[in-house]
C-alpha cells in the first residue's frame, strides 16, 4: 500500500514506514540507557537493523514490529 505525505509530493511505503518508527523508537531507547547505536550504511538485507554496543559488547537487533488496532509494540531479539 503507498500512502502519500502532507506535502503530496513524496510517497512511502506504509510497512517501511512503521518499520522505521519501530526504529527510532528502539535507538532512542537504547540510546537513553548508554549504547551506542552502530547502523548499516550500504545494506539493507541483513539479519539484523542494527547492533547495540555497551561494556564492550556487541549486540545484532534484529526488529519484529506488531501493531494491532492502532497500538505499537515493538519486539527487541538480542541475537
């Protein structure tokens, strides 16, 4: 399903977009507990969205997003 912005002039794909939501919301939650977010520049099919690293660890995220009836609930797998 495409889905236009306010501006009418750029299209984004509806799941992309909640995906990308689901994102921002992990990273800034991490990002708030003292990790640092390492994100992929050039490919997007990985097995995971990004990687968490804190203590000298490192950590794969990979997102599972759920929004049932208008509800967002984000699922966070350390791999």
């Amino acid at each position: 399903m495409m889905t236009s912005s306010i501006e009418g002039s750029l299209l984004l794909h509806h799941t992309k977009n909640k995906g990308d939501i689901a994102a921002t919301k992990a990273i800034a939650d991490l990002t708030l507990k003292g990790y640092l977010i390492l994100t992929p520049v050039v490919c997007e099919h990985l097995p995971f969205d990004f990687v968490a690293y804190k203590d000298n660890k490192c950590y794969k995220i990979p997102l599972l997003c759920h929004f049932p009836r208008g509800q967002s609930r984000l699922s966070l797998m350390r791999q």
